[in-house]
C-alpha cells in the first residue's frame, strides 16, 4: 500500500469507518508504522469523525438526574410488551424510561417539532452500556450522545440500529460523578424526530455468571 | 495520552549490563519510542481488541518487548524498527484475542439477548479525547462551510471518495487538492503544521 494509493481512494477515511477489509486495514496499518504523512493523516480523519454529527443547538445545563415521573403519552404499544418482557431476562439492571421531556426546557423548545418521545432502555453490564431505543417513523438515524452532570457531550454515537453499546471505560479523561445518556431520532437532515428523556447511566455491579 | 517513559513500565535491569551504563541513554530511547508508536500501538490494538484499557496494556507491553529486543541487539537495522514493533504490537494483540475469545463471545450472547440487533460501537472515535474533541469541533465550524462539508462526507459520513467527487462535480484528482487544502485549513485552525 503506497501513499499515492491512500491519498487517492481516502484510505484513512475508510479505516476509521472500519469499512475496509481485514487486510486492507492491516496494509494500511503497516504503513502508518513507517510512514509521518498517512499517520497524520489518519489521526486527522478520526478526530473529525469523533468531533462531527455533534449538536448544532447547545445543550440546555442538566441541574437534575433524569428520571422523572412517567406521564402518559401515546404509547407504542408493542414496545411496552417487548420491555415488559425484557425485563425477565436476566442480564443485569434494567433503567427503563418513558413520557415526555421537562416541559419548557431550552433543549426541548429549540427543536423544531420534537414532540415524540422516544422509550429508552439501558443495561449496564462492568464496564459498558448498552441502549435500546423504539424506533420512530422517518427517522434515518438514531443519535446517542453520554452527558455528564453539566451536560457536556462527552461522546456520540450515530446508527441506523435502533441499538448501541458503548464502552464508558473508554472515555477519556475518565469522566467523574454521573453519566446520563440521550438518544434522538434524526431524519436526513439530522433534524431531531424525537427524543429519548435523558437516561442515568447506573453505575452496576457487574452481572453473575451463570 | 503518551506517558512519560519512565514511570509508564518497568524496563528492569539487563542480566549483564555494568552498572557503568547508567539508563540515562536507555530512557532517552524509551522516550522516543514512546513518543513515536504509542498512539499507533494505541490505535491499532483498539481496533482489534475493541476497548481502549486492552489497547494500552497492549501499547506497554509492545514496548517494553521492543526496548529489550534493542538491548539485546536482535534489531540491527533502524529502519526495520517500525515494522518489528508492528509485528510485535500484532503478535501481542493475536495472543490477547485468543486467550479473551471465549469471553467475548459469551459477552456477546448476552448483548444479543439484551438489544433488537448487535452493533459494533464505534470504538476507535473513543481513542479521542474530550478535550481534542471540542477542539477539533471548534476548527471544523471556522472552517468555511465547503471545506466542513467536504471533510465530514469523507470521515464522518464515510462516503467513498469516488461518490464524494461524484456529488461534488469534480474530478478526483480535484478532490484530492481539495482534501488536502481543507486538512491544511483544519491545521492550521488547531495552530498545528502539516507534515
């Protein structure tokens, strides 16, 4: 794998997209071992993707933990029978949230026509969260973004699944007191659809083998 | 994140070196080692063993593998240097994933259980700091909105280069200047050089 070949195809960019081939990827690596330029440039490519698809709106400050108390909206029903019986399954700590967002807040009234909300359920499991989301009509993508306290994004995540897990551990600086994450419903535009209530990310023993 | 050389790993006394050589010249070495293939190492592990922690144990324990193969003067040829600490990296990262499979996979199985479908997180953006983040994202919305548009079509929406050009009306020898003036823009913003 030469630089020329790199350069030309954005090689670096399909690397972090992790979309090449197991051995294109190792090429690639061997090469940025030796080589200044395409190790620049690959730093360069996953600093822009780790920083992109972040929101244009600011964040309103988090000055309470998430969970509210549930209030009735229209519910998708299958996704209430599919949490009611998840919540058998034994697998760790279940955090389940529904109902709609603090009325009035600066988040919420800054979107244009945000009033679905989306159920979010979260599992912790050592070191690593893993959220689920119902999915909602239009959407193209579904964005997961981890806050901390003062509502600072500390990562993002962005997946046409209406699931991710992401690994707390890897956030560095390792980020103190209490996380909380976020999901939103994008449509092509990366408008927001609807939006998941903020969810505590629980700490949580990890779970016993079987 | 590169950690300063000495107090990252213990390099340990070479059976038969004199006293007389005192580590000075040694910890110079581990400094430039670190300096130059730690965040490779970094990234490179973590995209195999997909969680950062492993990656710098992995990162660590390549080094001091290499600075001991240099002791012991089994690499003669300096430029074959970064080519044996990426087959070192490779070999410690093979073991690692072969020993922690079984795991994973059971790992795995409950992630399956627990979500409508598994998705691999995005892991390797996890390598980049909050605070190089919120940089970069300030860089990025200095740059002009043509210079933005095109760098996250290519890294963050990861649209092929041929289909950005495509898009663009431009050729791809064009997209490539392009590139490179919106990376050298970026760059700049960030108050850093280009190489």
């Amino acid at each position: 794998m030469t630089c020329e070949e790199i350069l030309d195809q954005s090689i670096e960019a399909r690397y972090v997209a992790e979309t090449l081939s197991e051995e294109e990827a190792e090429a690639f690596e061997a090469h940025y071992f030796a080589c200044e330029t395409c190790w620049a440039s690959v730093q360069r490519a996953l600093e822009v993707r780790a920083a992109s698809g972040t929101p244009v709106v600011a964040i309103a400050p988090i000055r309470e933990t998430a969970t509210k108390l549930p209030r009735r909206v229209a519910s998708p029903g299958r996704w209430a029978m599919l949490a009611a019986a998840a919540v058998v399954v034994a697998a760790g700590s279940w955090l389940l949230t529904r109902g709609g967002g603090p009325p009035g807040s600066d988040a919420t009234t800054a979107m244009r026509g945000a009033t679905d909300t989306l159920a979010v359920v979260v599992t912790m499991n050592g070191g690593t969260a893993y959220v689920s989301w119902s999915r909602a009509r239009g959407a193209s993508t579904y964005r997961a973004r981890v806050l901390n306290a003062t509502g600072d994004l500390l990562l993002a995540r962005e997946v046409t699944d209406s699931t991710v897990s992401i690994a707390i551990d890897s956030i560095v600086p390792r980020p103190s007191g209490a996380l909380f994450v976020q999901v939103d419903a994008l449509d092509q535009l990366h408008a927001v659809l609807a939006r998941a209530p903020l969810t505590r990310l629980a700490p949580f023993a990890p779970a016993k083998s079987p | 994140m590169s950690p300063s050389a000495g107090d990252r790993y213990s390099t340990g006394a070479t059976p038969n070196a004199p006293a007389e050589q005192a580590p000075a010249g040694i910890d110079l070495a581990e400094s430039v080692l670190v300096a130059r293939f730690w965040e490779r190492i970094r990234l490179f592990a973590t995209r195999r063993l997909r969680d950062v922690a492993s990656a710098e144990d992995v990162a660590q324990e390549t080094i001091r593998r290499v600075i001991e193969a240099l002791r012991a003067g089994r690499v003669q040829d300096l430029d074959a240097l970064p080519g044996f600490v990426f087959q070192t990296a490779r070999h410690i990262c093979l073991q690692r994933m072969r020993s922690s499979g079984r795991e994973n996979r059971a790992m795995e199985r409950m992630a399956a259980d627990s979500s409508e479908a598994s998705e691999a997180p995005d892991v390797l953006t996890a390598l980049v700091s909050a605070e190089r983040c919120a940089a970069v994202r300030a860089a990025l919305a200095s740059l002009d909105p043509p210079d933005r548009e095109l760098l996250e079509l290519l890294y963050y929406e990861a649209v092929d280069s041929a289909d950005v050009a495509a898009r663009l009306g431009i050729s791809a020898g064009a997209l490539r200047v392009r590139k490179h003036r919106a990376v050298r823009r970026l760059s700049e913003l960030l108050g850093e050089s280009v190489p």
